[in-house]
C-alpha cells in the first residue's frame, strides 16, 4: 500500500479514526505512526462513506480504498463492476450492537426485532444471504465465503473509545483533515 504508485490513486474516510486507532494499538504507536505518515505522503482522497468509496472504485474514478466493507466491491462486482478484492492483514472488523432502552415506550416490539435480527431464519439470514455480510451465527449460507478469515482484528469499543479524542486529533493531523 505505501507503494507510489498509488499516489492519489486511492481514497481513505476521514470519519475512520477507530480503524486506525485499532491498528495504533495492534501494531504499537510507534511502527503505525510511521507507517501513516507515509502513507499520507502519498495524498489519499478522503471520502465520507464506504459506499460512496466503493462506487468510486467500481466506477474507476480511484483504485482502490483499503478500509471498505469486503461485502460492498463484491456486492458491484457481482453487478458487472471491474473490481476485485483483497485481504490486507490484519482484516479488521467493526461489532454491531443491538441495544434495548431502559425506558423504551415499546419494550416488547423492540424485543422482538432483537430476536428477530439474531435469529438464524431472520436478521442473519437476511443480511448474510441479501447483502454478504459475514454472519456470526455458523451453519448460515454466505453470499461471499471468501470473506471469511480465521482471525480478525476486533475494533472494540471499550478498546478504542477511551484513546478515540487522542485517535482523532492524530488521524485528522496525519490526514490533514479540517485543513
């Protein structure tokens, strides 16, 4: 990636601080500050949404965007775009949770969504299946198995959120962003 011939040619989020944090603290400080200063030299363009990135490489208005979600290149490639994917190490992943308000006007109803988006006949087959996001449930058919990958790196909260200000001021100073 820090090639330079991808001067320009790629695209990073400027809202991805908790990725780079977690790599911060995966590869220590020391090695990932260097290793992003370097690739800041090669002037990425910054571009809000994985989306918005992804259709950017499929339309080939850039080459390549590190940090996508593997389902979403698949996803246009699948629908005849001239991209490919690669699995840069480690693979990140971000949680999602569902969460249940203390005081929610409808308990029950918010209940059974949850269940819902947990069940192996519902929200995991539906995102599995519809759009390639990898499930967490075994046993489910995946729309994109080569996706799958022994180990990921987790970016978690209760990790990255208490160094996210610190994360931030370094990403947006690194990236120039807000500059």
């Amino acid at each position: 990636l820090l090639d330079p011939k991808w001067k320009g040619r790629f695209s990073l989020d400027p809202a991805d601080q908790d990725l780079f944090g977690a790599l911060l603290l995966y590869w220590g400080k020391e090695k990932a500050l260097q290793y992003f200063k370097s690739l800041a030299k090669l002037e990425p363009r910054m571009v809000t949404g994985h989306t918005q990135q992804a259709n950017l490489v499929g339309s080939g208005e850039i080459q390549m965007a590190p940090w996508l979600y593997g389902y979403r290149p698949l996803q246009l490639k699948d629908e005849g775009a001239p991209v490919e994917v690669l699995l840069f190490e480690p693979v990140l992943t971000n949680p999602a949770y569902l969460l249940l308000a203390k005081n929610s006007p409808h308990p029950h109803a918010a209940a059974l969504l949850i269940d819902w988006a947990l069940s192996p006949e519902g929200g995991m087959k539906f995102f599995a299946e519809k759009f390639g996001r990898t499930p967490t449930r075994s046993g489910l058919k995946e729309r994109f198995p080569r996706l799958r990958v022994e180990k990921y790196l987790v970016v978690k909260p209760e990790v990255v959120g208490p160094n996210f200000k610190e994360f931030t001021k370094l990403y947006n100073e690194i990236f120039a962003i807000g500059k």
